[in-house]
C-alpha cells in the first residue's frame, strides 16, 4: 500500500514594526493615561498589543487583537479594588492580613484561567480566534498545591511544576477548534534547571570570594555584576525553556521550531535593560520591538501540507460554534 507522503513547509514568523512608530503610539498612550488617571490605560493596552499584534506575522499574514478596552478596564478596577482592600487590612488590622490572604487564594485559579481565556479569545490569526479550555480544578492543583510542595521537596519538584504550568497552557489552548498539544517529559527541564542551580552555586562563591577580597570596592563592584549575571540567568532560562515548549508542541500535523541563542537573548536584555534605566523608561518600545524582532527571528512553523487549506477548514467549523464564551467577566490581568 502505498502511503502519501507529506510535504513539510517551513514558514518563519516576522515582526515588521520599528520602534519610532511605536514609540509615538505608546508615548501618547501613557500621556492619555497619567492625564485620565489611569482610566485611559486599557484603551493604550488595546492601542499598544494592537500594533505588536498586527506586525508580527506568518505566513504573509498578521495576528490580530481584538480586546474591548472596557472588559480590561473593570478587570483592572477590580483588581485595583482587591489591592486597595488589602492595604486597608494591613494598616488597620495587619494581623488579619494573612488570613486575607488565604480567603483570596482560592480565587488565583480562577483569574489564571479567565485572563488566559480572555487574552487568547482576543487573539486571531486570519479570522479565527485562539481558544483557551483550562477548567479551575486543574488550575489549582498547578498553581496552588503544586506550589506547595516546592519548598517540602526542598526545591526538587521545582522544574516539574513549570512543565505543568506550561502544559496547562499549552494543552488547553486551541487555534480555533484544533488543540495545540505539547508531549514533552520532565527530564529536560530537569537537566535546565540543574544547570542553573551550578551556575548559581559557582557565581554565588564568586561573589562571596570577592567581596572578601575588595570589601570596599564591593559596594560598588556587585550590584552592576549582579545586574550582568542576573540577565545572563534570565536568557540562559528563557531560551533553553522556550526552545524547549517550542519544539515539543504541535496543533494537529503541524510543529514549531524555535532556535533561541543564550548569547544573543543575553546581549538583548542587558542593552534593553540599560537603555531602558538610563532613559528613565523612555526607551521601553524600543526594547520591546527589538526583542519581538528577536523573537520572531528565531521561530519558524513546520506546517505539513498547505497552511491555506488548514484555516478554510477550521473557519467552516468554527464558523458553526458560534460565540459561546461571551466577555461579560472577562477579565484581563497581567500575570
């Protein structure tokens, strides 16, 4: 029997903005929202995603955000709310304030799925929206039992739980009706975070020997190491556990590959970080469009057969759900 064989055709992502256009969208959106008093800054959300959504494309095609700034504007006055309630609490009575604590955990569960649910149903990449599925119970026992048990394990179930944090993402998403799938075990981010533990024992004793030896010139000496060592570490996690998710997900026959470079991403966060400290903030568009130029870069989608074929059908079947999930309570909080 003869079997078909599948053509695998490689289409990179692109981000196609440049950050004095960017610059002047978000500079103006963070006037409009210091001069409203912040009621104006889910509509500069909208405005600032908007324009890094629409200029990263694939396949000659952009992705798309369609959020209503109302919806994140009473996502973040409640989330001002609660901040407020809790400060209240521990000025007043700050021994309850750690029993107000444990009333709200519960309720991370479910603002970790409904921020999820919100930002992919607001996310479309040729007329279809992404999809989001993950249910409470399956959030609390990644975010919160889980959690618990790093510090029992003393730390040895640290890199299992970000594998289910990423999988609870991963898993749970869907382009349209078509879930992604992310098939990958623990022993990978295991071999990543061992690696970081070295680095952190050898950096640690570097430290410790130096301040020893310059006591004075210490002062001065480790806070910009600790700055360079702390962005090396972030491009080192950030790189080896993108590449990682990347290259183990697939949505239906089609895969992703992601080619991060610790050096590189290193280079990236450092100058971003420095630039943006020594404007003041006033570089952070910049920074942020070049790491999106990064990032887009270095990912790349293996689609099996043709990518035009796959979104026709996946429009004629999502165009027969309808919109179920609604926005009334959806709320958008950063996380």
């Amino acid at each position: 029997m003869e079997h078909e064989q599948q053509t695998i055709t490689t289409h990179d992502f692109q981000f196609t903005g440049n950050g004095s256009e960017y610059f002047k969208i978000w500079i103006v959106n963070l006037c409009l929202s210091i001069l409203t008093l912040g009621v104006y800054s889910a509509w500069a959300k909208v405005r600032n995603t908007q324009y890094l959504y629409g200029n990263t494309r694939v396949n000659d095609a952009p992705f798309e955000y369609l959020a209503d700034p109302v919806n994140i504007l009473i996502g973040r006055f409640i989330a001002v709310a609660v901040f407020v309630l809790y400060s209240v609490i521990g000025q007043t009575y700050p021994a309850q304030q750690p029993i107000f604590m444990l009333l709200l955990l519960p309720f991370l569960p479910l603002v970790i799925v409904r921020s999820m649910c919100f930002r992919l149903h607001n996310t479309a990449y040729r007329n279809i929206r992404f999809n989001f599925s993950g249910r409470y119970g399956e959030a609390a026992r990644v975010f919160i039992l889980l959690p618990l048990l790093v510090p029992l394990t003393l730390g040895f179930i640290y890199p299992y739980w970000k594998l289910c944090t990423k999988k609870f993402i991963v898993n749970n998403a869907a382009f349209g009706d078509t879930p992604f799938a992310l098939n990958i075990n623990a022993s990978p981010f295991y071999t990543v975070y061992f690696r970081l533990l070295g680095l952190f024992v050898v950096v640690g004793l570097a430290f410790v020997l130096l301040s020893s030896l310059m006591p004075q010139a210490g002062v001065f000496v480790l806070p910009p190491l600790g700055f360079i060592f702390y962005c090396f570490l972030l491009a080192y996690v950030n790189a080896e556990i993108t590449n990682l998710v990347f290259n183990h997900t697939s949505l239906d026959k089609h895969g992703f590959h992601s080619d991060l470079q610790v050096k590189p991403l290193f280079f990236l966060y450092l100058t971003n970080g420095l630039a943006i400290m020594l404007s003041l903030g006033l570089m952070i568009p910049w920074a942020q469009v070049r790491a999106a130029q990064y990032r887009a870069q270095c990912t790349e989608l293996n689609a099996a057969g043709s990518m035009d074929n796959f979104v026709a059908v996946t429009q004629q079947k999502v165009s027969a759900l309808g919109e179920e999930f609604g926005e009334a309570f959806d709320l958008e909080i950063g996380l």
